[in-house]
C-alpha cells in the first residue's frame, strides 16, 4: 500500500525539477487503463521534457518507493503501462527524431516518438523502421522497444529487437546502461546458467514471454540492448535510442489465398514460408463480415472464394517478377481460390481490415462484448494448424468465441474472447480459461506472447512455460537492474494476479433513468462507455484516410481530450472510486468540455463509441430539473429564438448589429464575443416555397431544418431546383419540424424526445423518400432518432436521404463539372453516420475534380460558439480547414454542405463556402 498522496508525491517532483506534473482526478483517471482488461489509476502523471526531468523522477520514486511506470502511446494489450504510483508520459514531450544517417541507415530518436511520424520522417530518404504494428499510427518507439512489437512484415523486418543498435536510459538505481558492474553481473548470469538458456530460450521467432535472455549468451554477443528489449519497463527507463533502418521496395505485391477455415489457412502457412515473404498475415470470414458490417461493402476489395484468407506480401525491384512470384504462392500452397493485388490503393484496403483487427474484434461473432486478455498467444508456424483445431475446441468447451486473425507467418494468433466479466462467476471462469489455454500452447512448445508482452495478463502465468530455474534468472536478472522493485512491479517477476485489477468486474450497470437507449448496448450506459477499449486510434492522425477522430487530442495533444481519456474518465464515474460525484463530478465535465461531438468516433473507432451520445446523456444526467449553463438555453434552444425573430427578421438583426447590444447578448447568451451572429433571412425557405407553384413529378419529402429555413433559404431553394431537374416534386411537412439537434448536443434530452418524436410521427405518416439538406440534422433521422425513440423511427430512418443519395438512386445524370475545381469539407456527422462517399461518386460522374479537406471544420454546432471553447475551435480548423482553404486557388469553389462549417469559414477566412445544392444548380 502506497503511504503517498498525488499532491505531496506532485511536490516533491516539482520540487526535484519535473515540470509537467498532473496530479488532477481527470488526468488520473483518462491514465487508468491502457489497452488492456486492467485499471490501475496511478498517483501522479509526469511527462518529463528532458532527460534530466526522467533521472529526477527516477530519484523522488527510488527515495520514497513509489512505482515508477514509463507509458508511450498507451496502446499496450496485456497491461503493461498501468501503474499505481507515478505514470511517465514520455509521448507528450520527449518525441523527437534526433538525428537519422542515410549512409548507416539508423535513426535516434527519443521514446516518445510515434512510429508512423518516424516513418514519415524517414520516407523522403527511401527508408523505413521496419516493424510496424497494426497500432503503428499511434504506439511509440519506446513502447515498442518495452514490448518486442513486432507486426506485419516481421518476416521480412525482424521484430523490435532485430533492429535496435543501441540504448540510453537509467536503471532503476538510477546507472547508466552501460555501468560496468551492471555488465559483469549480468555476464555472470549467463555464463552460470549456460544449459538453461540454450535450451528454454530462443526456440521460434515470436517467442516473446519473459526476458530475452538468449542475449546473454557468448555466441550472441552478450547484447545488452536486445535483452532490454521486451522487457517492459521493468529494467530501466527508456530516453533514447538508435535503430536500423531498411529501405522500401521498389514493388510491393499483394497474394490473397482463399482456404475453407482458419485451421487450414494454418496449415498452408509452412509451405508458403518457403517463398520468402515479407508478411503473412491470417484472417477469418467473419471479422470480414464485421468490417462490411462497420464501414459498408465497398470497405472491403473483392476477395477470392473461401472462409479464411492469408495475406502473403511479397517485394522486390521488378514488379512482373514480384507479381509472377506472388501467382506461383497461389498454385503451390492448397488454396480453394487466390488473386494477385499489384494496386497499392487495393491492397492497402485489404490491409486496413487487419490493421482494425484489434478494434473490430472487440464484439464477439455471438454479438457480445470480447476482451483482451489471451491475446497473441504463439506457436511454431509448422505447428499451427493443429493449435488452431485445438484452441477452436477449447473455446467450444468453455463456451465462448472470438473473431481470429494473426500473423500467421510467425504463428502467432490475435483473438478477442466473450469472457462473461460482468455477470456472476465471470472472474473464475476467465481464470479457468487462461489457466487452461497457457497449458494447451505450452504443451505445443509455444509462447504465451507473441509480441505485446506478459504484462499483468500473463505474467502470473510463466510457470506454465518456463521451468523453475529460468524463473529464477528473470528474477536474478530483476534484481541486477532494479533490486528495489520500482519499475514496473506486479509484471515479469513477482507478478500480481492475472485476474486482479481487471476493469469491467469493477464497473455496475447503468440502465436505469437513462434517456438514450443504447441499442447497441442493451441499454446499458457501462456497456456503451465499456465500448472503448484503448487502442487509441482516436490519438492518431487519421486525416490521410479521411477520418474525423479525435480533433479536440489534435488540437491539445492531452489524453483528457481523447476519445479514449473521456471514456476512461467516464469508467472511473460509474466505479465511483478515482471519480466521486457521478454524473455532476467535476473531473467527467472537465474531459467533456473540449468534445466537439462531431461523431467522429463513433466511424472512426474500431469500436464504435459515440461519445457525443455519452455526452449528452451525462449533460442530461447532470442538469436534469436543474438551473443550465446560459448557452443550453441561447442555442439548444436555437428554432425556437428562429422561430420568433422570423416573425421580425430585419428588426432582430438591426439589434444585434447595435454597438454594445450585440455583445452584450452575446455575453449573457454564453457566446463567444469573437463570434459573430449570423444573420436571420428576409424571407424564410417555407415562405418561399408557399408562394410558388407545385412542379410535376415523383414526391419527394423535403426535410426542411432550422438553419436552412430561417438563415440560409437560397440552399432550400436550390435543392428544389436540383431535385425538379432530376424528375422529382419536393413537398413539406405540414409544420416546420426539428430534428431536435440543438437539443440533443445540450443534454437536454427530454425536450428533445418530445420535439423530435413529433417529427417522426408526421415523417411515418407517408411512405415518400426523405431528403435531408443540412447533413447534422439528416443524420439525426438517420441514428439518434432510433437511439432516443427506439424502433419506431426505423422506418423514417430507412428511407431518409442525403440529396447526392436520393440522386445517384435515381440513376440522375449530373449536369457537367468538368473542369470545376472542388475543395470539400464534409460535415463531421456526413462522415460519420451518412458516409461522404455517394457525393464523391457524384461529383467525380460529374467530372469535378475534387479535394477532400480530412478532418473538422471546428465549429461543431453550438460547441465553437460557446465561451472557452473559441482558442480550441480555431486549432482545429487550423489542423486542415484553413491551410486548405488558404492554399485553394480563387476560382476553387469551397463545397460545404454544413451549416456551421460554412460558418466557420466565413469566420476564419474571406472565403465562402457552398452546398451541393447550389453547386449543382449553379451548372444545371
């Protein structure tokens, strides 16, 4: 038991030089979990800026006896950068490239590199760090090195430890690496212990558990840089090291192998070896299913017949030879079918299937919630086939089942299981099985890791695979580096139990009084925030795929603000431990504050949180029958303040025109007095559209919101004019209805329940199609209405439209843009409930030549109007919006179907932008 609190153990790092220290409830509970089964909230989070601010941490741990755990990007499987005393963040500040020789092919950098930002470094010079775990856009060097990654291409690149030269970092006493009497008691270790070694060390390629104490060995080179590698932090502190490099093929080819099951897809996996590829990579039927299920048939390229696939990756410098090679793998390996992908755009699809595996795999084919845990268990690959049929049974056995997939190549297997954590016996059930599996892939000669590391997971589990006297060494070996325990206890040596700590035993159901339904949770609020489970995708620079998440952790770079930090946040509320004070707890309003809710998450996570429905459901919780912040009732109550000024439109504006009227309102509104008001049209769009004669043709159900009826009627009536020209007779509802948007983002969700029930029972009372013209509130009728209404909005949500799919249905020739250049910023809820790809096939039919803009405008709705979000707001627009927009030639037309994206930009810049709509009309 620590004697330290956060605030006395935060002033003594201060004290001793460490300059950025949290010791905030929020930031100690978003640093709670990484992305394993386990919670360990530590005392203190530091993020050192220099090595003297680490070897000070170091000092202030070893003097009092706090656990001192260093963390990079968080992304570690099995528990390994959890701690309960002082967690090092080293990916905030000490993340840079150091230096890179072209000649030597090396690099040095500091460990709170990201992997993908070294290769993007390295990528004008022709090289690359050759590991790469499906992680890769967010893990850090220096977790890499603490966990032996591996990834993909490990046939062709050698894991982690293949390819570091050299290490910097401190002992937990505080030496240097290279101490000599650090060495000679390590050399003395492996000369006394010479048969043990050679015989239990060493045996395949992914044998990964424990330490890599084949390193000790005379005829390896007593390598003191590989032993260190893999052992997960808890031999010393990382701050610097130097790794090889190797340069990227002149081709990449790309053989997709069909086999009838998993099991025999292992089989195949020796004879293809015997071609020398760089990956070969296994993946099952189903987590196919999941990603078409996920992101929408076109997300995965034609695949050859069979119920299992291996990715063989081949190189070289002629691309016909790569490519004969690759077709020779498909006659001489048993498949059922196989094709040959040369496309790089194609293959890399295929690839991104595997990279999302970890997240994708979180539900189980059963449709229940699957966890780490037996994670990237190993064997030899000439052994795998026989392990898969086995390991099948023993799932079948227990019950449970798992989305698999791996790197079969070096026979090591990914799987995400159903244990029942939450429901009574779950705990001894999850024991039994992991006890159970250990001893089925020892007794195949195996590793119970394949390259995430034992961590808390299976440390407690090494007996099974290692004998007495080689556990006897990892503690010798402990004990010359760390002989007081700080670094890192409770993995490796002296580990805790592999069932304590665990995160969702410890966290109750929330169903009860909850205004969204969650029905992809049951109902359950725990379920729905239990959703995350930390790959941290949402740390990542997603815009090179054209994704949303997380722009707030762009824009800030703090944990808090990232998907996965609220999430973790909104665990600690509901265990009621590290955060007290449930929905109203200052800690979860804080990791709120900076959500956009752009819906980014809910496509771009693998797992598919929606953190903008937790959000609301939290701001409900919390205001419920209570006094709200001034801006709730300003702009959540937006169409109705719309709805009066309409009566007097030229009246309001002139007032909030007024110098010293305007900000004033703005002020007691909550509204930023950066922001301006934006004007109330002369004429509403259902004014207009009440004065002018009906046209011919099918009836169509135009859905007319609030900002395009009361501030921007000329879209309104430019998507009449399209939707004539394509054949069809827009009508109205009867009323002016809402979609309740502004409702639902202020938490204000019984109101929004009424209004927009109201909505959807007119909606029902006709089976036209539905046609949306602002993307947020389409998007409503699309997801949220089923979310807080249930199955009674289905039907509207299966016929609502956007305007480009209504038109590419239709089978409706677009007027020519040839020769028209685009830059378009798709609305964040486009993105990530619509799909922008139906306006990319029509622009691109259209002959358009399109620019997508990655990422969020920065306004979201009410979120960059509001008081203290304004500097936040702009960062994200500065993230791609405005470098855009400012780089786009004059005659650009800047395509922006929403609302508060065209605000933002006549905010920012002295350009404007345009709704499909009206780019279509304009050319009709």
């Amino acid at each position: 038991m620590l004697r330290m609190d956060p605030a006395s153990l935060g002033a003594l790092l201060r004290r001793a030089g460490v300059s950025d220290v949290l010791t905030d409830g929020t930031t100690r509970a978003a640093y709670s979990t990484d992305a394993s089964l386990y919670r360990v909230p530590p005392l203190v989070v530091a993020r050192p800026r220099h090595v003297d601010e680490v070897a000070a941490a170091l000092a202030v741990c070893r003097a009092e006896g706090v656990p001192l755990t260093s963390r990079g990007g968080g992304t570690s499987i099995a528990g390994n950068a959890v701690g309960p005393g002082l967690v090092l963040d080293f990916s905030r500040h000490l993340n840079r490239v150091l230096a890179v020789d072209p000649e030597a092919r090396t690099a040095t950098v500091e460990p709170g590199v990201v992997q993908e930002v070294l290769q993007r470094h390295l990528a004008p010079r022709g090289l690359r760090f050759g590991p790469d775990p499906s992680s890769s856009s967010r893990c850090t060097i220096g977790g890499m090195v603490g966990n032996n990654a591996c990834g993909t291409r490990a046939l062709g690149y050698g894991r982690t430890s293949d390819n570091v030269l050299a290490l910097r970092g401190l002992t937990g006493e505080g030496e240097t690496l290279d101490a000599a009497s650090t060495r000679s008691r390590l050399q003395r270790i492996g000369r006394d212990n010479l048969a043990t070694i050679r015989t239990e060390f060493a045996r395949f390629s992914r044998q990964v558990s424990g330490y890599g104490l084949e390193n000790l060995l005379p005829e390896r080179g007593f390598d003191l840089n590989r032993l260190l590698v893999g052992s997960e932090g808890t031999l010393a502190v990382l701050t610097e090291a130097t790794v090889a490099l190797v340069s990227e093929p002149a081709h990449r080819v790309l053989a997709v192998l069909g086999y009838p099951d998993i099991a025999a897809a292992g089989d195949a996996t020796p004879q293809v070896l015997t071609h020398r590829p760089v990956a070969c990579e296994g993946i099952d039927s189903r987590i196919v299913e999941v990603v078409r299920e996920r992101f929408g048939p076109q997300a995965v390229p034609p695949l050859p017949a069979g119920a299992a696939w291996l990715f063989v990756e081949l190189t070289g410098d002629d691309l016909a030879d790569t490519v004969a090679r690759a077709q020779r793998i498909g006659t001489d390996c048993g498949t059922v079918a196989a094709a040959v992908v040369s496309d790089p755009a194609q293959a890399a699809a295929l690839w991104r299937i595997r990279a999302d595996g970890a997240g994708l795999s979180s539900r189980s084919p059963a449709g229940l919630p699957a966890h780490a845990g037996w994670e990237d268990a190993a064997v030899p690959p000439e052994r795998l086939g026989s392990y898969l049929r086995d390991f099948d049974a023993l799932l079948a056995d227990a019950g449970l089942t798992g989305l698999p997939y791996g790197h079969f190549g070096d026979g090591c297997l990914h799987i995400r299981i159903d244990f029942p954590l939450r429901k009574p016996g779950g705990t001894p059930a999850f024991r039994r099985f992991l006890e159970d599996a250990a001893t089925l892939v020892a007794g195949y000669g195996g590793s119970l890791s394949g390259e995430h590391g034992d961590g808390r997971a299976r440390s407690e589990l090494l007996p099974l695979m290692y004998s007495p006297a080689a556990l006897e060494l990892f503690a010798a070996v402990k004990h010359v580096f760390d002989p007081g325990n700080i670094l890192n206890p409770g993995v490796l040596v002296d580990p805790r139990p592999f069932d304590a700590d665990l995160r969702e035993p410890a966290a109750p159901s929330r169903r009860r009084d909850l205004a969204l339904a969650y029905r992809h949770d049951g109902g359950d609020f725990t379920q729905a925030v239990h959703r995350c489970t930390g790959v941290g995708k949402c740390r990542a620079d997603n815009s090179a795929t054209g994704g949303v998440m997380c722009p707030s952790y762009l824009a800030t770079g703090e944990e808090k603000d990232s998907t996965r930090g609220r999430a973790r946040v909104l665990q600690e509320m509901i265990n009621g431990t590290a955060v007290t004070g449930g929905w109203r707890a200052a800690e979860v309003h804080e990791a709120l504050d900076l959500c956009l809710s752009c819906k980014g998450c809910l496509s771009d996570c693998p797992t598919g949180v929606d953190m903008a429905a937790l959000k609301a459901e939290v701001l409900h919780q919390s205001y419920r029958h209570r006094p709200r912040p001034a801006a709730h009732y300003s702009l959540g109550w937006l169409p109705r303040w719309a709805k009066l000024a309409a009566a007097a439109p030229r009246l309001v504006n002139a007032a909030t025109g007024l110098r010293g009227l305007g900000p004033l309102g703005t002020a007691l509104a909550g509204v930023d007095r950066r922001r301006r008001i934006p004007e109330f049209a002369p004429q509403t769009f259902r004014s207009w559209f009440a004065r002018r004669p009906a046209a011919p043709g099918d009836p169509v159900l135009l859905f007319v919101d609030t900002f395009t009826n009361y501030f921007t009627p000329e879209v309104g009536r430019a998507a009449v004019r399209v939707l004539e020209a394509a054949g069809y007779a827009p009508v109205l509802t009867a009323k002016q209805r809402c979609c309740a948007l502004t409702w639902i983002s202020t938490g204000q969700l019984d109101a929004a329940k009424k209004i927009l029930g109201r909505t959807v029972h007119e909606l029902a009372a006709t089976d036209m199609p539905i046609v949306g013209i602002e993307p947020s509130c389409t998007a409503v009728l699309r997801s949220d209405a089923g979310e807080l209404l249930g199955p009674t909005a289905d039907p509207v949500a299966a016929r609502t439209r956007t305007l480009a799919e209504l038109l590419v249905q239709r089978g409706w020739e677009p007027p020519s843009l040839a020769g028209e250049s685009v830059l378009a910023q798709p609305h964040c809820h486009h993105h990530a409930v619509l799909g922008w790809g139906t306006d990319a096939a029509l622009l691109a039919a259209a002959g358009a030549q399109v620019q997508r803009v990655p990422g969020c405008c920065g306004l979201a709705g009410n979120f960059g109007v509001e008081k203290g979000h304004y500097e936040v707001s702009v960062a994200v627009a500065d993230l791609a919006l405005r470098p855009a927009v400012t780089a786009a030639g004059p005659h650009t037309t800047i395509l922006a179907d929403g609302y508060s994206c065209r605000t933002q930009l006549a905010d920012l810049t002295e350009r404007r932008g345009i709704h499909l709509a009206q780019l279509l009309e304009h050319h009709l």
